[in-house]
C-alpha cells in the first residue's frame, strides 16, 4: 500500500525501527536519535557512510569541540566531523578508533563530557 500511495505522487512519512522495510520502501531516509537529525540521506549513501561504527564525543563547548575537531583530524585516519559542542567520528574498527581518539583527547586535557 506504501508503494502504491508513493507510486501516485503522494509523500509518505514512515517510522520504523526495521531497516530493511525503509530501504525497501523510502527514496530518502532520517535517522532520529534523542529529538536530532543525525543522518539523512538515500538508503545507499547511508549505508556507504553509516555501516561503520560512529561515536560522537560531547566536549561541553564549541570551543574545546572545534580544538578536538583539528586535533583528532590531524591524529586520526577516520573522519571527524563537528556539530556545536559535539564532535563526531566514523571507523570500520570503533574500539580502537574510541580508544586512541580518548588518548589523544586526554593527551590535550580534552576529556570528553558524554
């Protein structure tokens, strides 16, 4: 029935926790965690960006995030990204990555708030 209505020209808004049903059924997919958009994008490119293990690390304020940010993006082979006070990072090995990104962090009295 979903297909159908979109099939139409209708716009259709789904909640689901199956990710297999919104890749079979949405053009476009938002990952919602705690009321904020973390990810939105096609299934595919999510999956390309998102089947790895993302950690986000609160710094309590935009100026420790942004110094995290040049930090870890100097120290690290992963990408590291920044929203306000939190900075976000993505790896196909998550332990070590959180690991030696708490390090480095530590190294520069940067330890994490959350």
């Amino acid at each position: 029935m979903i297909r159908e209505l979109v099939d139409v020209g209708a716009t259709v808004l789904l909640t689901t926790q199956y990710l297999e049903e919104a890749d079979r059924l949405a053009e476009r997919v938002a990952v919602i965690d705690d009321g904020r958009v973390i990810a939105d994008d096609t299934p595919a490119a999510l999956k390309s960006a998102l089947g790895s293990t993302v950690v986000e690390l609160s710094l309590g304020d935009d100026e420790r995030a942004v110094r995290a940010e040049a930090l870890l993006g100097r120290e690290l082979r992963e990408p590291v990204k920044r929203d306000l006070t939190v900075v976000t990072l993505t790896s196909q090995d998550g332990a070590r990555m959180l690991i030696d990104a708490l390090r480095i962090l530590e190294g520069e009295g940067l330890t994490p708030t959350r």
